[in-house]
C-alpha cells in the first residue's frame, strides 16, 4: 500500500480514526478518576486533567522508563495540596498502574497460551514464562498493597529528602476503586486494536486481538528498560501477528498507529504545560 492509497484510506475512515482517539480520552478520564479517588480532594476534574496530561506527555517523551512525568506531577500538584499529599498520592497511582497493566497482560497472556489456534511450541514456552513473572510480580505487589508498602515507600522517600510529617494510610477501599478504574482505563486497549483493525479493513480474528495485546504486554515486562518500549513494542507487535501466520506488517502498523497517538496527545500535553507556564509567570508578574 503506497501513500497515496494510504491516504485515500485514511479519508474514509475519519470516523474510526476519531473514534481510535476517543478510545485515549476514555483512558484519560478513567485514570483522572483514579487520581482524585486517591486525593479525595477538591480540586476539580479540569485541573486535575491538566496536572495529569501534562506529567503523560513526559512520560512519554522523556527516557526514565515511563517514569519521568510523576515528579512533574508532584511538582504541580504540591502547589494545592502540599509535597505530602501530593507524593503519596502520585506514587501509589503509580503502584496501582503496575498492578492493572500486570492483571491485564496475565489475562491476555493466559488466553493465548491456551488458546487451540496457536500451536507454535517455542512461543508458547515463552508465554508461559512471561505467565510466571507476571504472577510472581503481582503476588508480590498485591502483598504489598495489602501491607501498605507503596505508603510506606512513600513516606520513606520523604524522610530521605528530610520532609517531616505523617499521613494516615489509605483506606483498602479506596485504593481497591482506584485499581478498578486503572484496570478500566487498561481495557480500551482491546477496543483500540479493533478500531485499528477496522480501519486497516483487516478480517477480525479474536486470536489476532488477543495475541497482540499479549505481546505488547509481554514487551513490557522483557524490555521495561527501554524508554517507553521505543523499537521493541514495535518488533514484539510485528512478531505477533507473524506467529499466527498473517503479515507481520499487520502488528508493525497497529504499533505505528499508537505511536502517533502517542506524538498526538503528547503535543496536547505540551501545550497544556506551556499555557500553565504562561499563566504562572503572569500570576507572579502581577
């Protein structure tokens, strides 16, 4: 397919690639969510988007292994609800982001490891492992949340940089319907492959669909060193469509796809910074 036609493609298919982005903003509002069930605060949900957004684009853009936006977060937030607040709330967001992504690949995982269509040994040895770390890593997270460690990493941090003072931890209630909503965020990822699917006017296959959620998860455990998976989701992306003998080409474009989605909302993300920047410095100038 050349570009002319990749175009021409595009064009006709303006409703679904709309509805492709809309699937981010779902992911967005579910995760903004889950911040303020964990800040139980007033705040409001636009000026909590905008602290969100922003710490997302450089989490993004930036190579601390998806890491690099929580601090800015930290940094916006502690101007409403102080350093404490806004550290312990960041970091167990981030504890709990770990658990969904880890439930949600262990789900898809296991589906594909069973499932009768895929035969190839060698890959189902690999995803049998990847099904071992990731229920190793989520006993141990789990453990963990139920032992408040993620308060108590929190709090030691803070003590480290000599910031006195305690929290109460939170309520197991409210962590639990934090983690409902990441996982609810987590779940547009299988309407997002569809909607690329469609547009591609690929033949649905619920194998197709499983195995590349299944190997963009399993790229994450395998490669998390790699700032935002850049290279290896895209090999793992093509891989999976490879391994159920379809066109390689099907994974590599369903990656490209999230790339640009990510270069999109990342350019909202900066421009979202910069006026909050802009407004700062007029507020001061004043």
């Amino acid at each position: 397919m050349d570009i002319e036609q990749l175009l021409e493609l595009f064009s006709s298919k303006m409703s679904l690639i709309f509805l492709f982005l809309l699937c981010y903003i779902v992911w967005w509002f579910f995760e903004i969510l889950s911040i303020n069930n964990l800040l139980s605060s007033h705040l409001g949900f636009f000026k909590i988007w905008k602290i969100y957004v922003v710490g997302e684009t450089y989490n993004k853009f930036t190579p601390f292994l998806g890491f690099g936006g929580d601090p800015i977060r930290i940094v916006l937030l502690k101007k409403e609800i102080g350093l404490k607040t806004a550290s312990r709330a960041i970091f167990v967001f981030k504890y709990l982001d770990m658990i969904a992504a880890i439930l949600i690949g262990l789900f898809f995982l296991t589906i594909a490891y069973f499932h009768s269509e895929l035969k190839d040994s060698s890959i189902k040895e690999i995803l049998f492992i990847a099904i071992l770390i990731y229920c190793t890593l989520f006993i141990f997270l789990w453990i963990g949340l139920i032992k408040s460690l993620p308060e108590l990493c929190s709090g030691l941090i803070l003590k480290l940089l000599k910031i006195n003072g305690n929290l109460d931890d939170f309520d197991f209630r409210t962590l639990i319907n934090s983690l409902f909503l990441q996982l609810g965020s987590r779940l547009n990822t299988i309407l997002e492959i569809l909607l690329i699917l469609f547009i591609l006017e690929i033949q649905l296959n619920f194998l197709l669909v499983v195995i590349i959620i299944a190997f963009s998860s399993l790229s994450t455990v395998i490669f998390f060193f790699i700032p935002n998976g850049i290279g290896s989701n895209e090999f793992f992306l093509a891989k999976s469509t490879d391994v159920i003998g379809m066109s390689p080409e099907i994974g590599l474009t369903v990656a490209v796809f999230r790339r640009f989605r990510d270069l999109f909302f990342g350019t909202i993300g900066f421009i979202v910074h910069v006026t909050m920047t802009s407004e700062e410095i007029k507020n001061h100038t004043k």
